[in-house]
C-alpha cells in the first residue's frame, strides 16, 4: 500500500511529506519526499496561538490554513513522484502541536483531517488531543473504507468519521462515529 506521511515540527520551518510503500507490518520503502517551507507571516500567525487551551477563531483560521498548506505539499509530493492521489491509500496527518503540559496529560495538535481528506482524495489519519492520556485518534474516510472495515460495524456514509481512543495501560479501544451533517 502507498501511504503519504506528514509533518510539521515545532521548528515551524514548513511541512515535510514522505510517501513510502508498505505493507504496514515489516515492509517499508521509502520513494519520494518533498519539504515545503512556509511563508514568515504563516509561521508567525502560528507561533502567535502557541500555548493557547481554548478554541478560538483565531486558532480555527490558522488550522485551515495548515491543513490547506498540508493538502498543497501532498499534492506536490504526487506530482513529484508521478502518482495519482488514487493510488495512495492513507495519509498520516499529525497536525502541528500548539499546547503541551505532559504533566497534565494534556497536548493539543490543530489541523483538520476531515478538510484534508476532502481537499486531496486520500483516507487520512489524523491525531487530534490528548486529554488525561486518552489519545482521540480520528480517521477520515472519503470513499467506502468503513463497509470494509468490520471492527467498526456497517452501513457507514461519506462524510462519517470514527473516533478511536485506546485507554490507558492496554485497555480497550473506544469507538464511535459521527455521522456526516450530524444525522
């Protein structure tokens, strides 16, 4: 399976995205990259929301922003390496980190996997919180993947989106869906 990885780190120079093929257990090939600076103004409005726990527009514009600029480097990523957005099969979406306090089991990554799998096709897995060491990890899916996925249950719509939260210290893995347009 191709599969696109992204990263933003907290240098907030630019994305890097790397697309590799694997069979998701022992296989790994990478086969191309691309790094995408930003411009100093993006930098600058993120380092402005850096800290922040509470949700504002402010923060809501800026996590547009990076998951466009996040959509803009995999579609780079493609053309560089001749592949159509139908030939990969997931996006790895971490997001950029703008709050931490580990000590409060508490980390915050905008960015919006949703946007991002509308904006470039793929199925995208994106991290989103972590509240008192409950990773909420969402997985956005824009074709039919979940009527193929038995571990999440049937008749799955365009638009769903599962939520999966595994507990602490191996314990089981939460799901649920939320059903496009809030059916």
């Amino acid at each position: 399976m191709l599969a696109i990885g992204l990263m933003s780190g907290t240098s907030i120079d630019g994305v890097d995205a790397a697309l590799i093929d694997t069979d998701g257990i022992h296989q790994i090939d990478r086969l191309a990259f691309h790094s995408m600076p930003y411009e100093p103004e993006f930098a600058d409005r993120v380092r402005a929301i850096l800290g922040r726990a509470e949700a504002d527009a402010e923060i809501a514009t800026v996590e547009r922003e990076l998951t466009m600029l996040h959509a803009k480097a995999v579609g780079r990523l493609l053309e560089s390496a001749g592949v159509g957005a139908d030939s990969v099969g997931v996006v790895g979406f971490h997001g950029h980190t703008i709050h931490h306090e580990p000590a409060r089991g508490f980390t915050w990554q905008i960015g919006d996997g949703a946007l991002l799998a509308a904006e470039c096709g793929i199925d995208v897995v994106a991290c989103r919180r972590m509240l008192s060491g409950i990773i909420s990890i969402d997985i956005f899916a824009p074709d039919d993947f979940w009527n193929k996925a038995p571990f999440m249950g049937e008749n799955w719509e365009e638009g769903d989106t599962a939520h999966l939260s595994p507990l602490p210290q191996g314990g089981p893995c939460l799901k649920s869906r939320s059903r496009a347009g809030n059916k």
